[in-house]
C-alpha cells in the first residue's frame, strides 16, 4: 500500500484526544497513512493536547464549550 500525502489523518487526530484505545487512533491513521513514523506523529500530536488539557482547570475547559 503506498503512503498517501494527504493531511486527513491530522485533521481527524483531534476527535481522537479523548479515546481511550490507541487502537483506534492508529487504524484512523492507517485510513489515509500507512507509515509508522506517521502514526508516531499523530500520537504525539494527541499526547501533547491531552497534557496541556490536564493542566488546565476543568472549569475552565467547561466554559470554553
């Protein structure tokens, strides 16, 4: 399967940053992206918003709706 060029799987990786199973967010990466390195990126990319959300107050986050 050759690798797409398309950015598909960045737009998607946001809806990811509250999934539990990183199953998920690899097979919605291999969608559009086969290569690990890729997936590597997306799951850094989700890691690094779930850090900078759980340092933030959750009322905060609430309001922000």
């Amino acid at each position: 399967m050759n690798a797409s060029q398309s950015n598909g799987y960045l737009t998607r990786a946001y809806a990811h940053i509250f999934a539990d199973n990183e199953n998920i967010i690899r097979e919605d990466v291999f969608i559009t992206n086969s290569l690990e390195l890729v997936y590597n990126a997306v799951y850094t990319y989700i890691w690094a918003i779930k850090m900078l959300i759980e340092n933030t107050l959750k009322y905060i986050i609430m309001e922000k709706k």
